[in-house]
C-alpha cells in the first residue's frame, strides 16, 4: 500500500508558528495598552457575516466585493462570507448591541483573521491578520488627529522602522461627486491608454482608477486631477483642522494628493502607513473617515474614522517586537527511570512557582542529557540521577558558567525556596 500523502494547507492560507507567533503577542499586547490609553476598548467579533453586509458597506463596484470574497450559502440558504475587513462588522455591532444609543462616541479595537481571495505573493494571503480601531460618532478634526497620534504612538512603541504616514482628503457628498466628475472627463480623454477594468471604473467608480495597478493606467493616473483641488470649503477646513493638531504634537506626516481608499464610503481624511524595503505590498496600513456608512447600514447619521494595520506586514517593519526569545530557567534532567516521577514532582513545584521549566525524558547519558539542555538554551540544568535521591540534593549546572553546584539544593525545601535558589544562582533578581 503506498504511504498516505500530506494534505497542504489551501494556497494563500499559512500557519504562524511559535517564533513568529511570539512577535503577533507582543504586537497585540502593545496595542491594548497604547489603545487602551486613548480610551479603546477590545470588541470581539464573529469572522462570518452575512453577505449582503459586505455588499452593501464596501459597495458593489469594489475588487472585494466583486471578486475576492469567500461566500457560501448555508444551508438554510443565508448568503454567508467570511470577513474580508472588520468595519463593517463593528458598525454592525454598534447598532445591534445597542452601543449607538449606550455609548454614541463609542471607541473599539479589534484584532483578527480576514480572508480575501487575492493573488497571493509576498505580505500578500488569502487569510491574512488586522489589528484596527474605529471611533465613531465623532465627525471633528480633533476625532481623526487623536486617532493618527494614537497610531503613531503605536507604531513607535512596537518599534516600526522606516514606515512613513501618508495623509489626503478625499472630499465628501458635496465635493466627491464634482471631482467623480473631473476623474471621469480625464479618464474619457485618455481612453485608449487604459485597461479594461479601468474602462468599467471609468463609469462605475472612477476613483478606482487611482489606484489600478496596472503600470500604463498608473502613468495616465499620475497626470489626473487630483482630489485636494476640489475640496469644498468644509472638506478644507477639516483638512486644515486635523493637520494642525497632528503638527502641534510633531506627528511627521507626507501629504499624498493621491491617496484614495479602495472602499467607496470614505470621505474627508484618508491615510496610510507605508513601510519602506515591503516590495510590492508596501501598506502596513490605512484607514480614513468613513461618515456615510452607519447610515448605509440602516443606522442613524453617525460619523466614523478608523484604521486597520495588516499584523503579517506589521510584524515585518518591527522585526525586533516581542525581543529575544528566553530559553527556559531550568532543564530538569532525569538520568535514571526512577528519576523520572521526582523530575516531574520537581518540575511543578518550580513551575508552581513561577519559573519556565523543561523537562527531557530519562534514558541518556549525562552528556546527552547536557546537550539537549543547551539546545534549549535553558540556563540551568538540574540533573537527578540515583546518588542524588539519595542524597535528596540535585546537582545544579550551570549552563553558561560549566559549574557544578550543589549545596543549595535540598529537593526537601519548598517550591518557593527553590525557585528563589535557582533564581539566584542564575543572577535574577526578584
Ligand atoms: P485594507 O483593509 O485593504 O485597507 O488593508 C489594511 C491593511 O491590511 C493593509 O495595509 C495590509 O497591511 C493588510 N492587508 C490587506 N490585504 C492583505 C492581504 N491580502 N494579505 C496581507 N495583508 C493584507
């Protein structure tokens, strides 16, 4: 019988392993905390949703909701997908919980898995991880600068090198549609020069056009209109407002007049957070205001700003988040089998007691033993042969020193004390 073969995971989906996965904690732990210090609470939310939310938030014309959402029907029927960003969610969320009406100004973060059926490459997956924060009800300047400040903050506490902050407007429901207008007199005017799909942006959403990647479109698209030259005089001063609160508190930013979202309900303040050295897929994040969605969700008129970082990319720009990984204190080291039930005994009270503790299996030679505790990068190495049983006093090595020590190590002393004594022999002080 051939031997059964391995099942790989779905392309575009990966696995984070310890290492990496070690790096995402330090990263979502430094986002409660810089988060929670501006008043953000965690909201946990499901990643399935019904369709039509995804439909009727990102919009029809979006390259999400056309062709990169992962929809099923279930089996009663309900148009189901998985979330392709969490927005959407959380105003949703914020009007079936009732927080609209408890908690209008409401301030959320939220960290989890997205899925969108995109062409994976580099720091690009099919299954990929946000952490993001929305502040809704909240339409004035001071709402968006506080939310740019707290990104920053967050961006310096995990140690992010060479991102930058790029900042645009993109005007509202009295601007938008005269520069819709001008984009699509442009794109008329340079029809030949543009892809097919830029055709269909053309009418539908020429916006879009801004942000094709297709390389002739994008030399066409560096010559077009650009948005800051049709803002309406309350677009300006909403503009002028959020940069000058980000500049009384030194935030460095670039303005990018061609800075548009993918997403159809931005309006006014659009950013993003780009990392240099990324490659292609160079956002580490973005995010913008958003004040038409709550009520295209069948809420009332409420406003909204918010940003969502990609943790994959994120974690490529502070590769030092989360520092060195610490081997174990101890490698409790069984030299016989009758060894094995004391090492376990041993190995809980220290544990118990707060220490990180290996244990390796009976049955080698000392220098085996020895060797499989270095690999673990354990400090200390606590061998347990006959001689000390009988004794009740293990030997304790020490592993970047090579000495023996004894004396200090009664196996009769409490857990307490003996966590303290090997404490102390390693030099760490409580
Ligand atoms: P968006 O919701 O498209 O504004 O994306 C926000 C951030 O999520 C991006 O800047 C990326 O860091 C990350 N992101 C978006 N799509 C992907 C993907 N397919 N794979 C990995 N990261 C992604």
């Amino acid at each position: 019988m051939p031997a059964p073969r391995t099942i790989p995971a779905v392309k575009g989906f990966r696995d984070v392993l310890p290492e990496e996965s070690r790096r995402w904690q330090a990263l979502e732990e430094a986002a409660g905390q810089v988060f929670g210090r501006f008043g953000f609470g965690e909201i946990r939310l499901p990643v399935l949703e019904r369709t039509e939310l995804f439909a009727r938030s990102l919009g029809e014309t979006t390259d999400i909701v056309e062709k990169e959402m992962y929809s099923f029907a279930d089996r009663d029927e309900t148009g189901l997908t998985l979330r392709p960003e969490a927005t959407a969610g959380v105003v949703r969320a914020y009007l079936e919980s009732g927080l609209a009406q408890s908690d209008p100004a409401a301030r959320l973060f939220y960290r989890g898995p997205m899925f969108r059926r995109e062409r994976p490459q580099r720091g690009r997956y099919r299954q990929f991880y946000q952490i993001g924060a929305e502040v809704l009800g909240r339409d004035d300047p001071l709402a968006d600068a506080e939310l740019l400040l707290m990104l920053v903050r967050y961006l310096a506490a995990v140690g992010a090198r060479d991102t930058r902050l790029e900042l645009n407007s993109v005007g509202d429901r009295t601007c938008r549609p005269v520069y819709r207008e001008r984009l699509r007199e442009f794109g008329r005017a340079h029809l030949e020069g543009l892809c097919a799909d830029c055709h269909r942006r053309l009418e539908r959403n020429p916006l879009r056009m801004l942000d094709c990647k297709v390389e002739s479109c994008r030399e066409i698209m560096a010559r077009a209109p650009v948005a800051a030259e049709s803002l309406c005089e309350a677009c300006r001063a909403h503009l002028d407002g959020v940069r000058a609160l980000l500049e009384q508190e030194g935030v460095t930013y670039t303005m990018n007049v061609r800075l548009v979202r993918g997403l159809d309900y931005y309006c006014r303040t659009a950013f993003e957070v780009v990392g240099a050295g990324l490659g292609a897929q160079n956002a580490v994040g973005g995010g913008g205001r958003y004040d038409g969605l709550v009520a295209a969700l069948g809420g009332p008129d409420v406003p909204g700003v918010g940003f969502a970082l990609g943790l994959e990319r994120l974690a490529m720009v502070a590769p030092d988040a989360g520092g060195e990984p610490d081997g174990p204190t101890a490698v409790i080291l069984p030299l016989e089998p009758q060894a094995v039930g004391p090492a376990l005994a041993l190995a809980t009270r220290l544990r118990d007691n707060g220490l990180v503790v290996g244990l390796e299996p009976a049955g080698r030679s000392l220098k085996a033993l020895l060797r499989a505790a270095d690999r673990r990068r354990a400090r200390l190495a606590v061998i347990l042969g006959e001689e000390e049983l009988r004794t009740r006093r293990g030997t304790v090595r020490d592993l970047t020193r090579h000495e023996d020590r004894r004396e200090a190590f009664s196996l009769d002393a409490s857990g307490a004390e003996l966590a303290r004594s090997l404490r102390t022999m390693i030099g760490a002080v409580e």
